[in-house]
C-alpha cells in the first residue's frame, strides 16, 4: 500500500465520525425547527397576534410574524413592525444607571435623597434597581388625584407623591416588591447627574450607537408618526379586537404619557436582538458592570431575590444561565428572554394579550435550548 492509500485511510477513519455527527446536528436542528413552527402554528390557529424570533450567537434560525397590526383595518403583521415594550423598557434604565456609574456620576449604595427631594428616605440606588424599595405605587396617586385632561411627567409624579406622601409599603431592602416608582426615581436620578434629558441621553448612549433605528422613546403624536406601529388590541363586548386605547382602562397610557424610566420605550425584534448581542460586548458597559446587573439581590436577612437591574433571573435552569424580562400594556405582551451561557434568545411580541402566548414561549424556549 503507498503512502498516499494510508493517508487516504486514515482521513477516512476521521471522515465517518464527522459525518455521523453532522447528520446528528442536522436532525436535532430540524427537530427543534418543527417544534418552533408547531408551537407557532399552534398560537395562531388559536388568535395569536404577534412576533415571535428565535437567534442562536446572534444569527436569527426562526422568526415569523402572525395576526395583524391592525385589525380593524385588517393589515398583516410583520416581523419588523414596531410594538411598545412596556417593562421591558426597565432593562434601557438601569443600563442609563450602569452608564452613569462608570462615569463616576453615581454609585449603586447612595442615597436616592441625595439626587431627589422625596418624602422617603434611606433608600439606595441598587434597591430602586432590584425593586427592593418599599416604594408606594405612583399610579396609585396620580389616578386620585391628577387632573387627566393633562399630562403628567416625572417631575409631575414626584410632586404629588411630595404632596400626598402615600406611606411606604415595606422598609427599604425587607423584601421584593415590583416598583414602577422606582424607575420613574431612576430616570429622574440620571437627568440630575448628567444635566440632560433622559429621552435624547437614551437615544445617545443606547440607541443610536446599537444602530437600533427603529427604537425611541416616543410621545403619542410620534407613535401615530410611525407606518409600521403594531397598535395594542383587546376583546369588544362583541368579541372582537379593537384599538386598545379605545378602552377607559388604557386611559392612564396618556395622562401619564410623559412619565420616563418604568416603560414606553417602543421597538421591534430585530432591534430587541441588536440590544442582546450588545450586552455580550464592552460596547456600552465593562464586564463587571454587567456582570453585577445579573447578580441577585441580597435583602437585609441576608436571603437573595432573584432580579437585578433590570432582569428576571433564572441561574439555575437546564440551560444554564437565563436572563429575561416581561412587558405588560393594555393589548401588549413582550417578553425578553436570554440564554446567556448558550448566547441563544427568544424574543416574543404579542399585540393582542393573548392567552395562548404563555404556550407558546415554553415551547418556543424549550425548543431553543436544545437546538
């Protein structure tokens, strides 16, 4: 036998393995494929409206887009519509607040009095960030009391909480409890520190230099502005899906339509996904910064919770490390989920609140972590 017929055998030896393992790959990415369509046929045979994207180190390997942007109108869904993220909005806000600490403008143990005149004291930075504030809920106030022919801002909202002074829910650090007080307080921190605006400050840092084109903070004019934006929905006496805003419990979208930090951030899966890949990079944060965004939070008995700034945290599910965040508006549901150790992400927009969502984003991630 020549040489060359040994080294030809020997290739071989190492050529089946590959194969086999490449026919293997194959088969599970298919498999994982039909269980993304099939969950995804399955939400809009039943009325699901919405996007739903599936990446892998940032390539997308499912995306499709069902239902309407309108429904009254009766124009299609697309994958590159833009929907209003609700809290999801929160994860942009602590990252302003991570922005501001490199810069040595704040650190996560000051005091929230020393940036804002508040009736509430003793509370940190990092406990507005990880909702352990014992804050009172805003909207609560501002429903009692505001005059909603207007529209309220933050400045607005820590007046009438100076005003009325409705007493604190918990003793700072006692416990969790979901405060969107607390990133109304934080966005107003980051205008005190740095002097500008939160909006045209989040479209510097943030938005602009992720190129996510299609994402702002914007007014209701602005939305109206927007093609593409996939209006909210919700069940009509009759059973039909109407404009959202149409219904008096939606009201509060507009007369706290100037408010910053908790949500109203509006953007689109693709730019979602832009928004991931960047947190992998030091192109906003160093790794240490971020690093600590995905800590739990420890309470003053010493147990954890775990969320962090800006983050729902899972640090011990069958795939690893997961990171994830919801979105709730009237006819909005969005929802953020990140594989951090397997750089996988599901991201899911849904204009009709519908019930068949939760389904389809355990499926959808089941099939994403194994695929």
């Amino acid at each position: 036998m020549t040489e060359a017929s040994n080294k030809t055998k020997g290739i071989g030896r190492y050529l089946l393995p590959l194969l086999l393992i490449g026919i293997c790959f194959h088969n599970t990415t298919f498999a994982q494929e039909e269980k993304a369509i099939e969950a995804m046929e399955k939400a809009e045979s039943s009325g699901f409206s919405g996007v739903l994207l599936l990446a892998k180190d940032g390539e997308i390997i499912f995306e499709k887009a069902v239902g309407y942007r309108s429904f009254e109108k009766e124009i299609p869904l697309m994958s590159t519509d833009v929907f209003e993220m609700a809290s999801v909005s929160k994860q942009f806000t602590a990252m302003m607040i991570m922005m501001c600490a490199e810069r040595g403008l704040l650190s996560y143990s000051d005091l929230m009095e020393e940036y804002l005149e508040t009736p509430y004291s003793g509370i940190t930075i990092r406990q507005l960030l990880t909702h352990t504030n014992g804050l009172p809920d805003y909207q609560e106030v501002m429903d009692k009391h505001w005059d909603k022919s207007k529209v309220a801002d933050n400045a607005a909202i820590l007046e009438y909480l100076r005003i009325y002074q409705p007493p604190m829910l918990a003793i700072p650090g006692e416990k969790y409890e979901y405060s969107n007080t607390g990133y109304v307080f934080l966005a107003s921190i980051v205008e005190q520190v740095t002097g500008r605006d939160f909006i045209e400050l989040s479209r510097e840092w943030i938005f602009e230099p992720l190129g996510m084109t299609d994402t702002d903070i914007r007014t209701l004019e602005e939305k109206a502005a927007v093609e593409n934006f996939a209006a909210g929905h919700l069940l009509d006496e009759e059973g039909k899906y109407i404009n959202a805003n149409r219904f008096h419990a939606s009201d509060y979208t507009v007369w706290l339509g100037n408010r910053k930090g908790p949500g109203r951030i509006s953007s689109t899966a693709h730019d979602l996904l832009r928004w991931d890949q960047a947190l992998y990079t030091g192109k906003l944060v160093n790794s240490n910064t971020l690093t600590q965004a995905f800590m739990p939070m420890v309470l003053n008995d010493g147990s954890k919770y775990n969320y962090g700034f800006g983050w729902d945290l899972d640090l011990n599910s069958p795939f690893g490390r997961i990171v994830s965040h919801t979105g709730d508006n009237p006819g909005y549901r969005t929802i953020i989920i990140r594989l951090i150790d397997q750089n996988k992400t599901l991201i899911m927009l849904n204009n009709n609140a519908h019930e068949s969502k939760d389904e389809l984003i355990n499926e959808a991630l089941e099939a994403l972590g194994k695929w």
